[in-house]
C-alpha cells in the first residue's frame, strides 16, 4: 500500500495509533502532575476568604470532584478514545475551518490568561526574597515587583519557544514532590492554629480539627463579614474548575492516547489528591500563615503563605509549580495561534503571545481572580463540547449524519457558530440575570447548545445521507490503520532501564519523599508546646529544603538515564 500521502500529513492530524496508546498508571501520574499547580494556593486560600465552612468544604471539595472525575470519564474520554483524535482535529472535521479558527482565537485568550496568573504566582516567590511588598491592588504598584514579573515571564517564553520538552518532561516528576509538600505545609502550619484556636498545640481528635476549621480557617464568614458561599456553590466550583477540560473536550488531546475510555478514572489522581487535598492543604496554610504574621489572607499572596509553611522548600514550590503550569499552557496558547496564523512558525507565535503574557502578569489581578476566571473560561469553550457531543454521541442514534459539513466539504459550519453564539448569549445572559449560582451556568449552557446545534444541523443538512463520502472516509481509515501498522514493525523496540544505579536513583528519591512527611508529622504530633513546635518547625525547614534538593537531583538524574537507553 502506499503511505506517501500519510508521510506528508501532520502526524497530529492523524489517530493515535494503538502501538502508542498508553495504560491506566501513565494517565495516573500525568493527572497528579497536571493538578497539582500553584493555582492551588490561590484557590485554597480564596474559599477561605469567601467564608466557605468547614464541614461545607470537605463535603463540597469531595462531591464536585467526584462529579468532575464523572465528566471526564462518561463524556471525554468515550469520545477521545473512539474517534482517537484531538479536539482541534476532531472539530474541523465536524465544523469546518472557520469555526476551528474562532475556538482557536478562544484558546488563545484562555491560555494567555492562565499563563500569566502562574507567571505572577511565580513572582511571588521571588518578590519575596527581595522583600518586595505584596500586591494587592489590580495593578502594580512597585516597579521592582514589575521587573520580578518581566525577568520570570522571559525565562517563561523562552522555555516555551525553545524548551518545553525538557520541562515538560521535568514536569513529570514534580506531581508526588508537589502532592507531599502541600500535605506537609498543612501538617507544619496546623499546631500553630490549634495554638490560637485550642490554647494548645496538640490536636487530640477530629473534633478538635473540625473546631479550628469553623473559628479560624473556614468561618463561614467572607472577608467582607458576611455570610459566605454554601455546600453547593463549593460543589459547584469543584466540579466547574475543569470544565475546560472534560465538558469543553479539551482533554481529548490526552485520553486519546488511552487504551480505555475507564482509565479516564485516574483523573482521581488530580481531583482528589490534587484539588481535594491540596485545596483543604493550601487554606489551612493560609489561615495559619495570617494568624503567624498578623494579617488579614486577603493581604496575603503564595510567596508569603508558601514561606511560612515550608521555608525555603515554600520558594521552590511556588515558583516550579507556577513556571511548569505558565510554561505548558503558554505552549498551549502558541499552537493555538500558529493554527490561526499557519505562515508563522510555532515558535513566532509563542514569542508574541508570550509578550502579551507577560505584559497581563504584571497585573495581579490575574491570580487573585482566579476563580471566576476560570468559571467563565470553561463556560466560554463549553458550548464547543456541546456541539462534539451532539455529533458524537446525539446524531446517531435520532437518525443523523455525522461529519456531513466533511461529506459537504464544508469550511464554514454556520449551525456551529450560530450555536456557539447562542450558547454564549444564553449562558452569559444567565449570569447577568443572576438566576443561578455561575458556578452551574455550564450545565444549562452545555444543554442549549446540544439542542440548538442538533437542531440546525438537521435543517443545514445533517439529515440527508452521503454514501460516497462516507465510503471515501472509510477507505482513508483503512489506510491509516494500515499505515500504523507498518509504524509499530518499524518502531524500536522498548528498553526498561533496570540498571542497579537507576534504582537506587528512584529509591533515594522517593526516601527523600519520606524522611519529609516524617520530619512534618513530627512536627504536627510531636510539638507539646510552642517552643518545641517553633523548634520542630526550624528542623523540618532545614531537612525538608535538603530532601527537596535530593529529591529533584535523584529523580531527575533517573529520568535522564531512562531516556539515554531508550534514544
């Protein structure tokens, strides 16, 4: 058979090929990676200063996350997993070009924004160093902190132009080392609480744990004085944090690679020991970092919060967990802007959307409103995932044709833009009307525009049947099927690095991991008084940085072995 008009196609625009496709541990580590971030400061410390109760967040965290390992795995991965396509693939095989292009621009804006929170929670930690006063307003109002911002955004670029395979992969090994020193920060900061709480160090019982939540972290009362968010706007934001991801089919481009659409249940990773824990880990210790330094969390940013808990680990934290978010998402934000501008090479693209990155970075409002931004950016993509699930899932089984604007060789689609307009109106229109808690206005936005765009398409031609188009699209999957074929004969076989020295690498490193949750818990348990906590602390700062530089160095130097044999 002859493959040269398949060596000429962007292998992305291919199906993953079955020798390539990856088992339910990859996904587990990649999720724990992914959802472990420096968001997590933000966003633990913001339910704390809405006024969230205790017993509301760890019910709340636990539902909606719950919901959001759901989504992914009955909506995103049946669909990443039978059609083995990304979502940029898939929608302009459904849509055509210009409704491609327009979800591509939404991309763009999306990521730049994320990009620049991390970049700015990333200053944070440096600010700190240099005794760089917290920004609290908006806008920036020291300009040493704007030369941080500028100096960390430029190394942000240029990894993305020129790097983001070794970041990424560094990335890989940051999930377990973020997970143990946000359980860890929680465990260090919490006698101190008790101290202000309890008028002991000591924490003797659930019930005790329950008491400091409800009268110095999650009081029920906002920053304001007022009555805070309930039960269900906690659930709410849980599950909404990600709708980017699984109602809006971003994460098609991962679970694409999945042997079944059940490993989408390894998000359980990311959502609850990422977000569930990491979020109740990040408010306890910006609770306790407030009562230690006397201030209000709202006066509070993650260079401040991290420092207090871990020590000099809390500078590392802060600035790998915001460099290795910025870097992956302002890649994200480049592809999606070479897409729109195809002349311009990837790395053209990255370098001006970068500049713009970093020009928004400068403005901390971008981290310190990170939690409606990231409620209205899923709602923005959600009608898209709506309008792929009705053609995916919907049109075949009332009758329909799926993928007939290809059979039509359409490049514009007018019943998907017209929906995804309608579906923006419809679900922004919600909220200026304040009928419902924003954190829900996905799910009513997501089901209008199913309906609408099954609607239109019906009348725009998705009711009539193309059996020679059909047949053609058929014969071209045959042919990459077969294509794949001969690329697992050809691949190199795998080489599983089982050398004496690697191991050892990978048992210091996860040793390091230990030694630090020990030197934690002894700190949290073993602290009778103030003198001996303050004590305990000073130690699990001094050893805990050691097993953080150990850490890295052993678990990094494993990696690079690991690839040497199998290059």
């Amino acid at each position: 058979m002859n493959f040269e008009k398949l060596d000429t196609v962007n292998e992305e625009q291919l199906p993953i090929a079955k020798h390539k496709q990856h088992g339910w541990k990859h996904f587990l580590g990649l999720y724990a990676g992914e959802h472990v971030a420096a968001t997590e400061f933000v966003i633990g410390a913001t339910f704390v200063a809405l006024g969230a109760k205790t017993m509301d967040i760890l019910l709340g965290l636990l539902i909606g996350n719950i919901l959001a390992i759901l989504s992914w795995t009955l909506i995103t991965a049946p669909i990443a997993t039978q059609t083995r396509l990304s979502l940029y693939t898939y929608l302009e095989k459904i849509t055509g070009q210009s409704m491609t292009k327009l979800y591509n621009w939404a991309n763009v804006v999306i990521f730049t924004v994320i990009s620049a929170a991390m970049i700015t929670v990333s200053s944070t930690a440096v600010r700190y160093l240099f005794n760089i006063p917290a920004q609290l307003n908006w806008y920036p109002n020291n300009f040493w902190f704007v030369l941080v911002v500028l100096a960390v955004g430029a190394v942000v670029v240029f990894v993305a132009m020129y790097g983001f395979k070794a970041v990424s992969e560094f990335s890989g090994i940051c999930g377990p080392w973020l997970f143990v020193m946000f359980f860890s920060g929680a465990l260090v900061i919490l006698p101190a609480l008790s101290e202000s709480v309890l008028g002991s160090t000591v924490i003797h019982s659930f019930k005790d744990f329950i008491t400091i939540g409800d009268q110095s972290i999650w009081t029920g009362v906002n920053a304001h004085g007022e009555p805070g968010i309930g039960l269900l706007e906690v659930i709410g934001f849980a599950w909404a944090a990600n709708t980017i991801t699984h109602f809006g089919l971003i994460d098609m481009a991962l679970l694409r690679y999945a042997k079944k659409p059940i490993y989408a249940l390894s998000t359980s990773a990311g959502m609850l020991f990422g977000h569930f824990i990491a979020w109740i880990s990040a408010g306890i210790m910006g609770a306790g970092t407030a009562i230690l330094v006397k201030k209000s969390i709202i006066e509070l940013d993650p260079g401040d919060v991290a420092f207090q808990a871990l020590g000099l680990s809390g500078f590392v934290i802060v600035l790998i967990a915001g460099w290795t978010t910025a870097n992956a998402n302002l890649y994200r934000a480049g592809l999606a802007a070479q897409a729109i501008f195809p002349t311009y090479s990837r790395r053209g693209t990255t370098f001006t959307v970068g500049l713009v990155t970093v020009l928004i970075a400068c403005f901390p409002f971008v981290f310190s409103k990170m939690l409606p931004l990231l409620t209205y950016a899923g709602l923005l993509v959600v009608p898209v995932g709506a309008i792929v699930f009705a053609e995916h899932f919907v049109f075949p089984k009332i009758g329909l044709t799926r993928y007939w604007a290809s059979y039509k060789k359409l490049t514009h689609s007018t019943p998907a833009v017209a929906s995804w307009g309608i579906g923006l109106a419809f679900g922004f229109g919600l909220n200026t009307l304040d009928v419902m808690s924003f954190y829900y206005l996905f799910l009513p936005t997501w089901f209008v525009t199913m309906c609408v765009y099954t609607l239109l398409a019906k009348r725009y031609g998705a009711a009539e049947k193309y059996p020679e188009a059909q047949a053609e699209m058929e014969q071209q999957a045959d042919m990459v099927r077969a294509y794949h074929k001969q690329q697992a004969i050809e691949q190199a076989p795998f080489v599983e690095d089982r050398s004496t020295f690697s191991q050892l690498l990978t048992i210091l490193s996860w040793l390091s991991l230990l030694v630090t949750l020990v030197l934690a818990y002894n700190t949290m348990f073993e602290s009778q008084d103030m003198t001996t906590y303050l004590d305990n602390r000073a130690v699990f700062y001094t050893y805990g940085f050691a097993c953080t530089i150990i850490y890295f160095v052993t678990a990094y130097w494993a990696l690079k072995r690991k690839k040497a044999l199998q290059a």
